[in-house]
C-alpha cells in the first residue's frame, strides 16, 4: 500500500497543526500577515511613549522618552532579522513570534512605569527588564534553533550573546535604583547591546531577500508616521473644531506627507536597489548601518516631531489655556524642530550609506528648519508649524521636480 494511502485504500489526508521546523525566506519573498499583525504591538508601544513624553514634558522626560525608544528599536529589529532568514508564518517562527508579542505587549503597558514606578502592584521597571529580556531570549532562541546547519551564522549568535546579556543585566541593575542612576544605567545598558552587535562584525548574519528587508523596515516608518498623525488627532479630539484646528492639522498632515514622500520616494527605492546589488559579503554589514542602526533615529525623530505636533495642536486649538499668539515653548519646540531635523538627517544619512553619494536636499531642509528653536520661541505657534511644514515640502517638491 502506498503512504499515500490509509488502511481503506483511500488517499490519505495531509496532516494538521504546526510543524516545528521552519521554511526558508525566499529571495523574492515579501512582509507576511503575520509580521503586520506582529507590528500592531509596536503602535502600541509608540503611542504609550509619545503619551508618557507629553505627560512628562521635561527635558528629562524627554530623555527617558528617547531611551525606551531605542529600546523598542532593538527588539523590533531583531525579528525583522530572523523573518528575513525564514518566514514568520510557517512552524516554530509562528510559534516564537507570538509568545514575543505577549511579552512586548506587557512591556509596552509598562512604559508609563519605566523610570518611575507607580504606588501598589508590580515594580513598573523590573517588569520592563523582564519583559525585554524575554523578548530577546526568545529572539536568541528562534535564530540558533532556525540557523541549524549553518556554522557562520551560529558562530555570530555566540558573539552577539554576551551584549544581549550585558544589556538585560544592566537593566535589571537599574531597576534596584532610582533618579539620574536609573538613567545611567539605561544608558549603558543600551550602549552595551548596540556596540556589542556592531563590534561583533556582521560577516555571519544573513539577508535572504533585499525587498522583504527594505519593505519591513518602510513598514514601520508608515507605523512611526502614523502615530504623528494620531498624535495630531488625540491633541485636539478633546475640543471643539475650529478654524485653527483644521489649518494646524492640515499642516501636520502636510508634514508628514512630506516625510512619506520624501522616504518613500527617493530613500527606501534607492537602498533595497542597494541591498539587493550589493556583494554577499557587503549586505548583512550594510544592511545592520543602514537599517538597523541608522533607522533609529530615523523612527526616533518622527516619535519626537509627533510630541510636538500634539503640543501644538493643544496650543492653538485650546482657547481656554492659551491664546492663538502664544508661542510653542521649551520641551515641546525642541520636540517639534528637532525631532524634524534629526529625521532629515538620518534619512540622508541613510541616503548617503546605501547609495555612497551625499544628497544636499535633505540636510538643506534641516539647515533651514534648525533655526526655528529658537526663533519660534517668539512665534505664534500655528506660525512655526507652517514654517517647518512649507521649508519642508518645499524641499521634498524641489527634489522630485529635479529628479
């Protein structure tokens, strides 16, 4: 009898449930359901930061704000990296990415309790060390399960383990302290994970497919650009719509429009042509400069320009606390000018390593963005918005004219 066929000579029906192997990327592969769905805790994260910033708008909240951030970063990466190596949908992937959201998912509710733990329940920040440590363990542990037969990649989780180890530690040291020691320790924390990948060289990772790489990391651009927009829409729900609110949100949507036009268009065509070109020896090391490091503050700068959006958007739609001449002041002009500026840059940073040519448009824009710190401290602040907003999309319209 065939093993196509059971004991009544009939064919045999394909087994169910989950396999525990996994099926390799393939070249021409693209962004699952299942890693969409995984990016959904992300937002969620994203929106807690921006909310706890604008609760804590201080210079050191604003600080903090940036610190879980990059944390957020780094777990997210991280399965941008293992799903390019297998797909995210199929066996034991499946499996690990779920149990990774849970534990994201814990962490992002946590935020608001990150540096300052609130009265009765759980420590806010040893939940947060838990919860991260967690969710890279599992990352860790999927990747050396998943990379079986392949020794160059195994022997570059070996050196990539001992900062993931060092960065947890330190985390849960922070959680023992408090005040500027916690934000220290934060700090090193951070700076032992990334300078222990990027010391670790890069010659053992793999990217398997250039497009699903390229388009994972635009997705969660759109994701980052689409909490500035429900930062402008929070800001003002509250209130009764009036002329100032719909031109002040119409600017911040022009804003972000540009930032989309700008990346979408030019950025993210030219550096998965860049990936996809690139030697076998060259991708994995240009993929970690330029998406996994230089996206950071890509992603950090719109995390900011969306406080400032929202601190805006309070300032000329609520006529109770402030009138429509009042300017943007402190924490939330710095948020607004230079979460924009740092955005500019990065993207021509990121310009620049994957094409290897410097492209003025951008860090133009930002020259001529800069300048309002300080100059929109004695703005009305629907003026500095338009100013920033026109500089901007002036800028974007030019270089798509020109090219």
């Amino acid at each position: 009898m065939s093993q196509d066929q059971d004991s009544a000579g009939e064919p045999a029906r394909p087994r169910r449930g989950i396999r525990l192997d996994a099926e390799k990327m393939p070249e021409t592969g693209s962004v699952t359901p299942l890693e969409l769905f995984f990016d959904l805790v992300f937002v969620f994260a994203l929106t807690q930061v921006t909310a706890t910033m604008a609760v804590q708008l201080s210079g050191v909240g604003l600080l903090r704000g940036l610190l879980v951030v990059a944390l957020l970063w780094w777990s997210w990466t991280g399965y941008a990296w293992l799903a390019n190596l297998v797909r995210a949908d199929r066996g034991i992937a499946r499996i690990g990415l779920f149990a990774a959201m849970a534990a994201m998912f814990v962490l992002a509710l946590t935020i608001p309790e990150a540096f300052d733990d609130a009265p009765g329940g759980l420590s806010g920040p040893v939940v947060v060390a838990v919860c991260y440590f967690v969710f890279r363990a599992l990352h860790l542990l999927l990747f050396y399960v998943l990379s079986r037969g392949d020794a160059g990649l195994r022997n570059q989780l070996l050196r990539f383990t001992p900062a993931m180890l060092g960065g947890t530690a330190l985390l849960l040291a922070a959680a023992a302290t408090d005040g500027t020691a916690r934000i220290w320790l934060w700090v090193a924390a951070l700076t032992v994970d990334y300078a222990g990948t990027y010391f670790g060289g890069a010659r053992g990772w793999r990217v398997r497919s250039a497009g699903h790489f390229a388009e994972r990391h635009g997705l969660i651009v759109i994701i980052a650009l689409g909490e500035s927009i429900v930062a402008i829409g929070v800001g003002v729900a509250r209130l009764p719509i009036s002329w100032p609110i719909v031109v002040a949100s119409t600017l911040g949507l022009a804003l972000a429009g540009a930032l989309w036009w700008a990346y979408f268009d030019v950025s993210s065509a030219a550096g998965e042509h860049a990936l996809a070109t690139a030697a076998e020896d060259r991708r994995a090391g240009l993929a970690r400069d330029a998406y996994s490091f230089l996206h950071l503050p890509l992603v950090a700068g719109i995390v900011l320009l969306a406080l400032g959006l929202k601190k805006a958007l309070e300032y000329v739609g609520d006529e109770e606390a402030h009138s429509l001449s009042d300017p943007l002041k402190g924490v939330a002009l710095v948020a607004l000018v230079g979460g924009l500026v740092l955005h500019l840059l990065a993207q021509a940073a990121f310009r620049w390593r994957t094409t290897g040519k410097f492209d003025p448009a951008l860090p133009t824009a930002a020259v001529l963005v800069a300048p309002l710190a300080w100059l929109g401290a004695g703005w009305p602040a629907l003026a500095t918005l338009a100013a920033v907003t026109f500089i901007t999309v002036a800028v974007v319209a030019f270089q798509t004219r020109r090219r």
